[in-house]
C-alpha cells in the first residue's frame, strides 16, 4: 500500500512539472512595441527581420542563428556585410518593405515565430499578423516630431527573443559612452555651439533632419523639420546659416575636396576653414553602435581641446563589443574614406 501511494505520488509530481514545462514553454509575453501596438510573442526560435536596426540588433544580441529571412537592406549593410559576411550571405533574402519588393510568399514560407518592422510599416504590421497570424513588432531608434533617438529598440528586441540581460548591458555600455560625452557637452552654453550642417549622400543641398547625434555632441544642427530622413535646401539657405563644419556622408560621393573647389561653396566659413569632414552615417536607419560613435567622431572635431581620444580606438571597441569583430572601424575607415579626425 505504502509502494502504491508512492508510486501515486511521484506521478502527480511528475505530471505537475510537466505541465509547468509545458505552460513555459508555450507561454506568451506581450509587447507593446515603438508603433504603441500590443503584440503577444511566444516561444521565438525562427526570425524574419525586414527593418536593418532590428537586423543589427539581433546580430548584436547574438541571435543570428535564429534569423531565418532578411530584406534586402539588410543584407547589403556595409556594417553587417563586412562583420558576418557568411551569414548574411547565407540568410534568404525577401526583398524590402521600405523599397516596395516584399514577398509576402517568401515570408510565409519561411515560417517564422516573430517578425520586425519599422514603425512606418504599421499598416503592413497589422496585414502580416492578419493574414498569416505571425507576431509583427514594430521598431525604429528615432522618432521625428520632435527629432528623438533611443535605444528603446534594444531593449524591446531583446525582451522578445529571450535576451533581456544581454540587451541591458549593451544598451547601458552605449549609454555610458554618451554621457561621458554630455557630461561636457551639456555645459557649453547655446551661443558657443559651432553650427553643423550635415549633407544628405545624394545631394549637397539635401541637409539630414535626424541628426540628434549632433546636438548630443555639442553642436548646433542646421537642418529643416520634414517627415523623411532628409530635405532639400536651397544654397542661399545654407549660406544665409553658413556653417562652420560641414559634414559629409560617407555612403555618397562627395569628397572634402568636391567643396573645396566648388567657387560657390568656396564662400561658406566651414569650407574657407578646412572643417569638411567625411563620416559614416547609417544606412537604412541607424546602427546602434555607430550612433555612439558618430557622437564621439563629432565631439573631437567640433571640441578638439576638450576630448583627447583617439576615435579609431573607441569605435573598434565599440564595434567589438556589439558584433564581437577585431577592427571593423578601420577596415570601414579605408573602404569608405573617412576624415582622419
């Protein structure tokens, strides 16, 4: 009898911790993701990512594996191409949301268990869960009215695919580098900061309008509000601010020495003063990482008395310790030529 009701007693045990196994593993979390939707996510093993952050946030996180589908953005970012060449390679390809060239079919046949978006994809958001019942969480590190970044992202990504701990401390190391910054920036008062216009690739008269790093940095961010990434500008616009720096992006064609000869351009403060500098800046949407290191590139130009770093050195560092690569910033700085700063 007393082997009988042990023998009962292990079973229901048994039976009890299998449930409880059972309950975790098919629990669901709710996300309430940066387009203010609630989203319920469970168990994620396969990832489909169609916005390049959330791309980067993943490979950061160290969930690349489970990253079974890429837009197209994605697998030619200049950052991840370079870091994890084989892998993006290898991961199918579903064309782009933001270009108009997703296939829907190619998504649905990947079978994934999450999907990332832009906020702007709201819409496409709401359609994907609809009509294939596949969680879609909208992302993006900047608002635009008024001009915002955060590293929301990070934190959001990470809560959803299981690495919250992982997405705290990277997003705290990227903080701690921005205050460091602030901590002097903060205190130079608005009449002393150096005016900053930073030109879109394209076209020299198309000015950036999400450039917090620059405000961050000390600067003061010549731009015009619009709901894009950029706005044209006429040139009597840009002499009438005329600028003291000038930064230019490096994903564009334009060089320093493009200015330099140019007899209109000749005119403005920055380029009489040899302050036109050549940076990286995002490609579709905004690297994590370079963010900070955009911040700390700006920082030196514009303040070179007050920081004393060497920038090649932070932002190697930084990138190893977002993608785990040796050197990618000065591998970046030679195929993109970059200002020496």
């Amino acid at each position: 009898m007393k082997k009988l009701l042990f023998l009962i007693f292990v079973l229901l045990v048994a039976l009890i911790l299998l449930g409880c196994v059972q309950h975790k593993e098919t629990a669901k979390i709710k996300i309430v993701d940066q387009a203010g939707r609630e989203v319920e996510v469970g168990k994620v093993e396969r990832i489909v990512s169609l916005w390049p952050e959330a791309t980067r946030v993943l490979f950061a996180l160290g969930v690349e594996d489970k990253i079974v589908g890429l837009d197209s953005d994605s697998k030619k970012c200049p950052i991840l191409t370079r870091a994890f060449p084989d892998k993006l390679k290898a991961i199918p390809d579903v064309g782009s949301a933001v270009r108009g060239t997703l296939s829907l079919e190619k998504l649905a046949e990947l079978k994934p268990d999450i999907v990332f978006v832009r906020t702007e994809d709201r819409e496409l958001a709401d359609r994907i869960q609809q009509t294939l019942g596949i969680p879609v969480v909208c992302v993006r590190m900047d608002k635009f009215n008024p001009p915002q970044t955060s590293f929301d992202i990070i934190t959001i990504i990470g809560k959803c695919v299981g690495k919250e701990e992982k997405a705290k401390e990277i997003r705290e190391y990227l903080e701690r580098k921005i205050d460091d910054v602030k901590s002097i920036t903060s205190k130079i008062p608005d009449a002393e900061r150096p005016k900053v216009y930073l030109a879109s690739p394209y076209n020299l008269n198309s000015v950036i309008a999400l450039a917090t790093d620059i405000e961050i940095a000390g600067g003061k961010s010549l731009s015009v509000y619009c709901k894009s990434w950029a706005c044209s500008v006429s040139f009597e616009q840009i002499a009438k601010w005329n600028p003291d720096v000038i930064l230019l992006h490096a994903y564009g064609k334009f060089m320093p020495d493009d200015l330099k000869k140019d007899p209109n351009w000749q005119k403005i403060k920055a380029v009489k003063e040899g302050r036109i500098y050549r940076i990286l800046f995002g490609y579709t949407g905004k690297d994590p990482g370079l963010f900070v290191v955009n911040i700390l590139t700006e920082a030196k130009i514009l303040y070179p008395d007050k920081f004393n770093y060497n920038v090649e050195k932070e932002a190697n560092e930084i990138f190893k310790t977002l993608y785990g690569v040796d050197g990618l910033y000065t591998k970046l700085k030679k195929d993109f030529k970059l200002s020496e700063v």
